[in-house]
C-alpha cells in the first residue's frame, strides 16, 4: 500500500508516516510506500516545520488510515454478505461477530479488491492547532564548558539534552532532531552571527564566514528521551525538533558565568565578544581593589 502526504521530508517524517499506517492496518511496515506529493496531487499542506510534521501529519495519516478500514470493512461485509458493523479488524485481519466464517487477513482481501469495488483510498483532513497547544513539548540542556579567560574561547566539553517527546514513533530519529536542536543551539549561542558594515550590507553571506558548529567544535551530544504521550494526540505525540533549539543559549551562558563569573546577555557569546567582557571584570576588580587599597 502507499501513503500519500503533503508534508516535504526533512527528519525522516516518510518513514514515521508508514509506520502510523503500518500500526493502523497491522501491516509490516516494508509493506508500506511512503510518498510525498505536490499540491497536484494532494491539495495544500501546511509548511513542514521541525515540531508539527509527526504531530499534524501524523494524525492525518492516523485518520485516512481508519478510514481505509472503514471502507475495507465494508468490502469484507460484501464478500460474507454481512452488515460492516458485523465485521471487527484487528492485528491485520477481519473477522465477523457470529461464528462461520473463516477470519480474512488485509493481505488476502486486498488480492479481491478488483472484484468488490476497486481499490480503497482512505483520506483524511486535519487542524492540528488544538493538538499542538495542549501537547507542549519540554526540554532542558546541561553543558560543561572549558573557557580560555585569554582568548574567550569556548570549548563545550559535554553536552546533554533530555526532552518530553510524547511518543516516539521513530526513536533513533527523534534522538537526531534532538541532537540537531541542541547543535544549532550551541551554534546560537558560541558563533553564529550575521555580520553588516555601517550601510548595512551584510558581510558574511557565505557559508565560508557564517561560523557554525562542525564535528570539531562539538563532543558527543546525549539526548535522553522521555516519553510522556499528549493526551490530546491519538499517537501521544509531541513536536520534537524546534523545542531542543532553546535551551542550549541559556545552558552556554549559565556554564560561562559559572566558570570565570562573566554574565553575558548578548548572542553569540563569540571569542572577541567574550573577551572582552573578561577583560572589563578584570579592569573593575583592579579599581576595586586599587580603591580598597586607598
């Protein structure tokens, strides 16, 4: 069978969406083709976020697969010549309520679809709005950091990220939009940074000086999963991907104070930046003490 969405993939949202459809109708999951169509095909979806996709697609996805059993439901009444409300789905196979009949799994009656109607196509429209608001999502960072007070050089050391994510429909990928968030984080919170001249022509408009972090300013990022499902998701999900970008800024800056007792209060918390913000503590601590001295 084949799952048809809206939503373009960037995290891996093709594979969630199968294994929604796969969980509905008790199908393996190598049994379902995810794809992605354009509004020729599909009609308009929303704009694929990192935190709405599994939500809001997800429960389309959740209520076209129903419907499909609905429909099939009513081709397998045909065949025992039965009312649907007589016939119960369950694990990928139908079966009737009275005694007599042989149960019929989704595989076979799909072979006998030509002959009872055609194929089936479930569909589904959804508001997520509601949904989303009732599941927030929560994360919270730790980060240990090494700070040169001659450079103002940063170096996290390690780096954790637990987060209610509802459910997880595909852990490993939930674990990398966790670990992305956190890496475009830090990245906020040490280097990036649009640089313009006094007639506000930006001056690092290449990749080449928009500093952001690689594999060599990071150590092994740890995302702790915690699952607590949305009460208001059929799934229990939550978003996912945006929520973990928020933390690491304050994260940074508390781990700084922590370690040479500056406060910073601008991004990014860059080398030149923060140097300079040592070297004034260092200039007001000497007038202290020269003060105290008198």
């Amino acid at each position: 069978m084949s799952v048809v969405t809206g939503s373009v993939d960037i995290g891996g949202t093709r594979a969630a969406m199968a294994m929604v459809a796969a969980e509905v109708l008790g199908l393996d999951v190598v049994d379902v083709r995810p794809i992605v169509a354009d509004t020729d095909a599909s009609g308009h979806t929303d704009v694929t976020g990192g935190s709405r996709i599994a939500l809001a697609t997800g429960l389309a996805v959740y209520d076209a697969a129903h419907d499909a059993v609905r429909q099939l439901k009513e081709r397998v009444a045909k065949l025992w010549d039965k009312q649907p409300d007589e016939i119960e789905f369950k694990d990928g196979v139908f079966a009737a309520r009275a005694n007599g009949v042989a149960p019929m799994p989704l595989k076979q009656l799909a072979s006998r679809l030509a002959r009872t109607g055609g194929p089936v196509t479930g569909s589904a429209t959804v508001n997520a709005g509601a949904v989303g608001a009732v599941g927030n999502a929560f994360a919270t960072v730790c980060v240990d950091v090494e700070v040169d007070p001659d450079t103002g050089k940063v170096q996290i050391l390690r780096a954790s990220i637990a987060q209610d994510v509802g459910r997880a429909i595909h852990p490993s990928y939930v674990e990398g939009q966790m670990q992305g968030g956190l890496a475009q984080g830090i990245g906020w919170a040490l280097n990036e940074e649009y640089v313009y001249d006094d007639r506000g022509t930006l001056r690092n408009a290449g990749l080449l000086d928009y500093r952001m972090p690689t594999c060599l300013d990071l150590p092994l990022l740890e995302a702790i999963v915690v699952e607590v499902p949305n009460p208001s998701h059929p799934l229990g999900v939550r978003g996912v991907g945006e929520v973990s970008i928020v933390p690491p800024m304050a994260a940074v800056a508390n781990a700084i104070y922590r370690a040479v007792g500056v406060r910073m209060t601008e991004l990014p918390m860059s080398p030149p930046r923060l140097l300079k913000a040592i070297l004034r503590k260092r200039g007001d601590s000497a007038e202290t003490q020269a003060a105290a001295a008198d």
